[in-house]
C-alpha cells in the first residue's frame, strides 16, 4: 500500500548485480517513502546501494524483485514520462564534447524549457564565463556545475543530487549549497541528496534515509531520529529578556548548553527532551516575551555515527 502523495516509494526492492566472479546485492529487501516537498538526504557507507537506488528511480536499472514506485508509476516501464519530472546529477556523468552552451540547449529542447531558462541556471550555477567553452576542457568542479545545471532545466518536481559538493572549492561548495537552499524554497520540489559530507547535509536536511549493504537500516524526519537516538539538538528562541530565560534553563540538566544573543538564546539540548523544553517556555513568567522557537539542526555526525553503530 502506499499513497500517490510520495514521489519515491520503493516497497521490498532487491537489485542483484551478476558478475562472473562474484553476486553483489546492491539492494536487499529495500523499502521506503521519500515524503514529498522535503530535502531528503540518503546516507550510507560507500557501496551501501545509494547510486543505485538513484538509478532505479530513474528507470535506467530494473529491480531483480520488488517495486518501485515514482509519481505513482513504474520507472523501469514508463522512464520518459518519470524522467521528464525529474533533474538528476549522477555520481559519474558523461557528457557530449560539445560547447556547453549547446549541450544545456540540448538538454533544454528535450524537457521543454525555453533559451532563458537556460541563460538563468548558467547564471545561477556561476557557468557564465563558461558557455563556449567544450565540456572536455571543463575542471572538475565546473563539470560539476554543469551537472547541476542540466538536473536543474524544465523545473523538475523531484531532484536527485549524487554528492552534489564532490569536486567543489570550499567557496564553491558553499555557493551550491546556498543554492540548494533557495531551491528548498521554491514550491513543490522534491530534493534527495546522497552525501558524506554530514556538515554541509546537516543545513539542509529535513529526513533521513540511512541503509547498508542495501538494507534500509533507519529512516524518519530528522528531528523524529534525533529524538530517537538522544541526538543533540539546537533550539533557536526569541525572547524579549534572553538572559532571564537563560539563567532558568540552565539549572535544567537536558540542557547542554545556552548562547546569548540579542534578542534571542540558542540552546541546545538532547532531542529526547524537547517537551521538556517547550513546557519550560511555556511556564507564563517565560512564555509572554517569546516570539518565536524553532528547531535549528540536529548533529548530524552525532547522529550518523549511532546509525552506522546500529548496523554493524
Ligand atoms: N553495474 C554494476 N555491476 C556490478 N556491481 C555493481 C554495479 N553497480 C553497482 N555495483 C555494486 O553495488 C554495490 C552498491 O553500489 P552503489 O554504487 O549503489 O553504492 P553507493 O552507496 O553509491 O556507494 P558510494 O558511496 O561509494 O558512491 C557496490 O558493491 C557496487 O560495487
Ligand atoms: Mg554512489
């Protein structure tokens, strides 16, 4: 069962390669929801089946048995129309030698997006001064903005990002992710981004996926996760007198830390506790100043290291 609303569903899916040496089971037994309109980052140690799984939703490999489900349709029989809604950076692309500009020309004839649109994602993923250039002659971290911004023409409903900083310049990496982060805004999109990079994933995220050797081993929203394994979590709280609020939360042992701002504390706690928090703030000596709580991020790494022990 499972309803239209998710775009990925992958109900008991299990993706043998066979080689002449040697079976891998890519993905074993494998099921999960991508809940829509959330960054959803899929972890796992190398060859734990992440690029795999990405290329099942886009119908370039079919599942040795299972089901997998995209938009409500089977990839593998109806790939076109799935991939049509779909923007996709691949861990290993290939393109045409050709100069840049044509290739995103091409790209955008294929998926119905018009020149401008083209003009506007060379410019929002810094390709500009590259366009004549041929795609051989492009560094590894431009081949990767070329990546980005061919998964990015037609306005794709659903976006999967495999290791979407790899290659980048520490200035780079940070424009991207500034970049994922707008796209977070835009109505509607679906964003499922494989990553090592834990930090960087940890700004973004919203659920998790976490498999090994093909298995899913846990999956949730991340605040859900972060409670669940006694995650550090951090609290952003406007308050009109932060330090009054400061000095009652601190005798509280849940409470890992507090930083005062201005107006405004970030305290940090483990997850598990978080009613304790909000009944703390909601005591009416503290509640009347305060004008807005709201989850920051959870440690990630923290977190990660928990799940990758769970699964030994
Ligand atoms: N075409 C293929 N033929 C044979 N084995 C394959 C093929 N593609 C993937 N595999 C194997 O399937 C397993 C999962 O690979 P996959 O690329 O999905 O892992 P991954 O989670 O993306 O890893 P990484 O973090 O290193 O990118 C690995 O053992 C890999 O060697
Ligand atoms: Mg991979």
């Amino acid at each position: 069962m499972h309803s239209m609303s998710e775009p990925v569903v992958f109900e008991n899916v299990t993706k043998i390669f066979w080689g002449s040496k040697r079976v891998v089971r890519a993905l074993d037994n494998a099921s999960f929801k991508i809940p829509s309109k959330t960054v959803a980052g899929l972890l796992g140690p190398n060859g734990s089946g992440k690029t795999t799984s990405f290329k099942l939703v886009m119908g370039f490999l079919k599942p040795s048995s299972g089901k997998v489900s995209v938009f409500g349709v089977d990839p593998w029989v109806r790939g076109e129309s799935v991939r049509r809604r779909i923007g996709y950076l691949p861990e290993k692309p290939v393109y045409p030698d050709v100069p840049v500009y044509r290739y995103l020309r091409y790209v955008a004839k294929v998926r119905n997006a018009s020149e401008e649109d083209v003009s506007r994602i060379v410019r929002l993923v810094g390709l500009s001064g590259y366009v004549w250039m041929n795609t051989r002659g492009l560094s590894r971290g431009y081949l990767q903005r070329l990546g980005l911004a061919q998964a990015l023409i037609g306005d794709p409903e659903l976006l999967l990002l495999d290791e979407p900083t790899a290659n980048l310049d520490p200035l780079s990496r940070r424009e991207i992710l500034e970049l994922i982060k707008d796209l977070k805004k835009e109505l509607g999109i679906t964003i499922v981004i494989a990553t090592h990079i834990l930090p960087e994933l940890q700004e973004v995220v919203d659920y998790l996926l976490y498999i090994n050797r093909g298995r899913v081993v846990e999956s949730g929203m991340l605040e859900e996760l972060a409670t669940r394994y006694y995650v550090d979590a951090y609290y952003y709280i406007e308050v009109e007198e932060p330090r009054k609020l400061a000095s009652r939360l601190v005798v509280e042992d849940y409470v890992r830390g507090v930083e005062i701002r201005d107006k405004s504390l970030v305290v940090r706690i483990n997850a598990a506790f978080k009613e304790e928090l909000l009944r703390v703030l909601s005591l009416p000596e503290y509640s009347i100043g305060i004008r807005r709580v709201e989850m920051l991020t959870s440690e990630l790494g923290e977190l990660y290291e928990k799940l990758s022990g769970s699964s030994r």
